[in-house]
C-alpha cells in the first residue's frame, strides 16, 4: 500500500513540475524585451565591406566616374576602411589628357570638392575591370598572386554594399564597352556568395539604364535591392559642366549623395528612408525596390548598417578590471561619452552645395 501511494505521489509531483514549467516559460516569453522577441529586426552582422564598380570608359562617361567615387567617398566617410573597400574604376579620369585639371574629379560644376582627393586606393583599374575579375571577385575564387588589398575577405558575419553604375540595357550591363555581365551572372554570383558564407545582408544598389532588370533573377536570402530606372526606363544624368564639356553625375547618385550627406555615424536615418530618395518628379525615371528577399523592415535598418561600420564602443581613459562581474561597473559616464565625441569628432566638407540646384 505504501509502495503505491509513493508512486501515485511521483506521477503526481512529475505532472505538477511539467505544467508548472510550461506555464512559467509563457510568462517569461511575454515579458522579453521586444528587440529579443523580435529577432528578425536585429542586426547580426560583425563588419561591413563594400565593392563599388564604375564599368565605363571614354571622357564621354565622365559621370560614371564620379558617381562611383562619391559613393566611395560617403562610405569611407561613415567608418569604413580602405581595407574594407574594394573600388573598381575601368577608366582614369583625373589623368585623362581632356581633363583640363589634372588629378582631380569633380561631382558638381561648382567644383566644391576634388572627390578623387588625395587618399583614393583604386583596387581594379583600366583592364584589369572585367567581367571575370568582377565575378571572381565576388565568389572568392581570385586568381594566385592576387593581393589581399584585391580580395572581398567577406564572412557570415559581414553586411556587403554593391554598388554599379555604367551603360546598361534590359538584363545586362556594359564593361569597358565591349562586354556584358547579365542578369543571370549576377544572380549566380550572389547565390555562390550566400552558399559560401560570405554574407550575412547584402544591399545592391544600381544606377543605369533599365536598372531594375538587372536584379530580376536574385533569389539569394537576405539581399535588398534599389536601381534607378524600371525596365524600358533611361537613367538620365543631372548637369553639365559646359567647361569641361561633360555632364558630372547622374541623377539617381546625385539625390541619393545629397541624402547621405546629411547621415553621420551616429545618425537614426534608415534603408527605408533611403529608398525614398529619389521621386519620380526629380529622377524623371522611376526608382525600382526589391525587398521580397529580405527578412528584415527596412524602416527598421539603420543606414549605417550597410553604408557605415559603427559599432558600439566606450572610450575610456580609466583603468579597467575586466574581472568585474557586474554590468553596472560597466557602463560609462555619459559626460565622457561627449567629451570623447567631441576630442575625436571627424569633419569632413559636404560632397556638393546642394543648394545651388534648389
């Protein structure tokens, strides 16, 4: 009898602690903070890169130039390293012999800034911009003897920005005049990417004609992409600098430059907001946006997710004994906070006076 009544008092205490275990695990759930609950809107990347590629030649395509080095020059602005940073230019602008300045690319007819400046790394230039190496690039499967300044050294754990700019047609993009990469090659390209781990998020950003055709065969996950202009569509180029006789950039980058501009390291600006800033009654042909692949809200993403490298840091002049257990020992002052900011705060001029096109 005894025997028994133990054992009817285990099955007993077993179904208490199960229903009592289920019940206190939908109460812990419910009272997680939402940025753990909702993990799809977190970020999980570790390091940034970008590969920006401007594919034209001749002083003709003089904007295509331009373009590519503003962007270089916003990204290199908001935290990543020319480590980071694989730039791509098929023709030499600043030391073409129609270049009445010679060492010098301009993004405005104002001549506000030298974009090509004096710390340009060209990674691919001339020739060696190619299909192939553009390809190889993006796959790791560059040839022997290239230098590491030459490699997307890309992870699991890294956001990477495309960003392409050139002539273009409906699935198609021109290199250096005489040959394409299609829409299909891209696609490939990017599925190669995601099976070999090397990212985590990848923004495709694309500015020629009938831009939108070129991301039509993506089916890699986590790949958000904007081009300039629809299928059918012309990307058209914003002014012209009668001095040199040349325009100086194309309208899609001009507008989405004037909005990086006003994006600092530290910014709340988002992909989101980012996507919106070109309107048809600016751009004259309609931006295209692809986010079906992408898990996250892209009003919830910061734009330096992909256009900058900010993590958080705590700069402190303090000793500090990293045996400490709690958290509060941790966090700092928010005085020094600004102190630090303002010691080691960065100005850098605007690209271009965008008031002057008002």
């Amino acid at each position: 009898m005894n025997e028994m009544f133990l054992k009817l008092v285990s099955i007993v205490c077993i179904f208490c602690i199960c229903v009592g275990g289920g019940s206190a695990s939908n109460e812990d759930t419910s009272i997680l903070p939402e940025g753990y609950v909702d993990a799809t809107q977190r970020s999980t990347h570790t390091n940034n890169w970008a590969v920006l590629v401007d594919a034209s030649r001749f002083w003709f395509n003089y904007r295509h130039v331009a373009n590519v080095l503003s962007i270089y020059r916003s990204v290199k602005r908001l935290g990543i390293p020319d480590s980071q940073i694989i730039l791509m230019i098929a023709d030499d602008m600043a030391c073409n012999a129609r270049n009445p300045r010679p060492g010098q690319v301009y993004n405005n007819a104002n001549q506000h800034i030298n974009v090509y400046g004096d710390d340009v790394e060209v990674d691919y230039r001339g020739y060696e911009v190619t299909v192939e190496n553009f390809v190889r690039l993006l796959t790791g499967r560059t040839q022997n003897g290239t230098a590491r300044s030459k490699k997307l050294l890309s992870d699991a754990g890294s956001n990477v920005l495309i960003y392409l700019t050139g002539h273009g047609g409906d699935g198609f993009l021109k290199f250096q005049d005489s040959e394409e990469i299609t829409s299909q090659e891209l696609a490939d390209g990017i599925q190669q990417m995601w099976e070999k781990k090397r990212y985590n998020e990848l923004f495709f950003m694309v500015d020629t004609c009938q831009a939108a055709s070129l991301y039509e065969k993506f089916s890699s996950p986590n790949v958000l992409a904007v081009a300039s202009s629809l299928v059918g569509q012309d990307s058209l180029s914003h002014h012209v600098d009668p001095s040199i006789g040349v325009y100086m950039i194309d309208r899609y980058t001009y507008y989405a430059l004037e909005f990086l501009e006003k994006v600092q390291p530290f910014s709340t600006r988002t992909i989101g907001e980012f996507l919106q800033v070109c309107p048809k009654r600016v751009c004259i042909s309609t931006v295209g946006v692809r986010k079906d692949l992408y898990r996250r809200d892209p009003h919830k993403v910061p734009i330096t997710d992909f256009f900058g490298a900010i993590r958080p840091t705590r700069v402190s002049t303090d000793r500090i004994n990293v045996t400490l257990a709690n958290e509060s020992d941790f966090i700092a002052n928010p005085e020094d906070i600004a102190v630090a900011k303002r010691q080691f705060a960065i100005v850098m001029e605007p690209q271009f006076p965008s008031e002057f096109f008002k």
